[in-house]
C-alpha cells in the first residue's frame, strides 16, 4: 500500500500491525493478536478522522494516489467482450486514450477513456494519459461510429490534461479537441461521462460533455491544476493549496454549481482501498444513468445535451 503526505501517520500505525503479525507468523509461541487488533481498531478511526472532511488539496493527492484504479481496470471490470478499436485514420494511435466496443450488463456499448499506465513503464507508454491530437481524433472516430449504429457511448475521465508537446500542437491539438467536443454534443446517442481521477482543462471536456457527468467521490475536474494556476496567480507552485480551494475543482463543490449531475461515493479511503466497492458503485450509477436515458429521442437528447452546457453559470450570471 502505498500512502500520501498527509496518511503517514495512519503508515505507522497499519505498519506496526503488520509487524507484529509478522513476528507471530515467525514465532508461532507468540500471540499478538489483541495487540494487532487494538491497532487496528486505531487505525480505522484514524482513517474515518482523515478522510471525514479533506480539503481540496487533500481531494487532488487521492485523486492522483498512483494505485487508484484507471481506465483500464474499470474496462476490465465492467465490461465484457471489449474489442479495441486504435489509430485515428490519419496518423497514428494514441496509446493515451483506449476505446472500443463492448457490453455494460450485456448491452452493446461504445467505451472511451484516458489511461495513464500503472507502472513506470505503462505510465510513459501511456504518455501519463495526455492525449495527443491522434487521440482524440481516435475517441471522434469512436463516437461516430456508436452515432452511426445507435450505441451509447460512455468515457472515463482520468487525464491531467491534453498534451501540450511542439508535435501536439503542430498537429493540431486545439482543433482536435474542440471537434472531439463538438462531436460529442452532436451525437444522437446517450452519452455519460464519468471523472474517476482528473479531469484537467479541455483535455477532459473533450470527452466529457456528456446528457449525464458524474464524479468519483475524491476526484477533481478543473480548467487547470493547482500548480499551474498557483504559478501563473502567484508565480510560486508551492501555493497551490490556496489554488485548490479557489478552483472549486471538487466533487462536492461541482455538484453545488450544478456542472455535475451525480457523484459517486468511494469507500472510506478512496477507490484504491477497494477496489471491488468502487467498480460495484460505478457499475450501479452507469446502469441507472443508462436507463434514465434509454429510449429518448436523438434530436431532443442533442438539444437537451446543448442547453444543458449552455445555461451553466446562468443562474450565477442572473443573480
């Protein structure tokens, strides 16, 4: 397990009791049960009082913990019959976005999402999940296609932001994600996005304007992160802190300004400390999001889809 700056503490004290547990499976005359369980039972409270009221800082570390699962663990658990579809008919395939065809509860599905690798080296192969132009151009392909044969699309949110590279942009990195956007606003066919670490810039919303957005517990969407919004206001990076409050980039916070539709509880710890409870919760929010939007009409599914992006910040603006 690994643990972040602020569960050292709670490293202690998981650490002591597996020590214990250790010396007792070395020495079977040794019975440290009571004391392994004491804590234990400490440990648990200690993680509740963690995890009971984290600031927005705090929300970015979980939303970042290198063992939190990525979009192709939830592929994997969700899906059945995922048959990969790559290259974007143009140039090249982007290793930073998986998509393809599958079924979610046996029922035909478009899946997208960012991947950022698990492993130094899946995470430089996935280039950390900063998808290039050719991936998003993949994830457009992908999403005409499902147009085209009348199959929900659903994305996984997972990227610190496009890829901001010289070859990126000189092929065409702004063009390719305000066309990925459009395209999802255009399509006649349910879309549901999901935020299940980052969702950073337009890097995100490329693939997130969606009739339904939802966000893991501890995830954080923003127009930037903490550190490029503390550099750029503060030219100091060590501020962002304060950046991470100004952004508003929670779950919780996102659902009050109503860019958000649903979040989706993580067990206590985050998503990395159970897995099987975290795809279970998700697995039960797509399923009620899907049936919400089963058999609308595609017309009125865009129009709806276009007002909903359209009238965000509206109620702020009249007020």
């Amino acid at each position: 397990m690994s643990y972040l700056e602020f569960e050292k503490p709670l490293a202690e004290i998981e650490g002591k009791a597996e020590e214990l547990r250790a010396l007792a499976r070395a020495n079977e005359e040794m019975d440290v049960e009571k004391e392994a369980a004491a804590l234990d039972k400490k440990a648990a409270q200690m993680l509740k009082d963690l995890y009971k009221d984290l600031s927005p800082w705090r929300k970015c570390q979980v939303a970042r913990h290198p063992e939190r699962p990525h979009c192709k663990d939830y592929i994997e658990a969700l899906f059945t019959e995922f048959t990969p579809l790559a290259g974007d008919r143009n140039f090249a395939d982007d290793h930073a976005v998986m998509g393809g065809l599958a079924r979610f509860n046996d029922q035909p599905v478009v899946v997208i999402g960012h991947e950022k690798g698990h492993d130094t080296a899946s995470r430089i192969a996935r280039n950390f999940g900063m998808a290039r132009p050719e991936g998003y151009r993949k994830a457009i392909r992908l999403m005409e296609m499902a147009d085209k044969f009348g199959l929900p699309v659903i994305t996984l949110i997972d990227t610190p932001g496009a890829y901001p590279g010289k070859g990126a942009e000189e092929r065409g990195q702004s063009e390719a994600i305000a066309r990925s956007t459009q395209t999802c606003l255009n399509i006649k066919v349910p879309l549901i996005a999901l935020v299940i670490g980052e969702g950073g810039s337009g890097g995100a919303v490329g693939f997130a304007a969606g009739d339904r957005v939802a966000m893991l517990e501890h995830s954080i969407y923003s127009v930037i992160s903490p550190e490029g919004c503390a550099s750029i206001l503060w030219k100091d990076a060590e501020k962002m802190r304060e950046a991470a409050e100004a952004l508003r980039l929670t779950a919780q916070d996102l659902k009050k300004l109503e860019v958000i539709d649903r979040i989706i509880k993580e067990p206590l710890g985050g998503a990395q400390r159970d897995r099987t409870a975290t795809f279970e919760a998700v697995r039960t929010e797509i399923g009620a999001m899907l049936k919400e939007l089963a058999g609308r009409d595609g017309v009125a599914l865009v129009k709806s889809r276009r007002k909903k992006f359209l009238d965000m910040g509206s109620k702020g603006l009249a007020a």
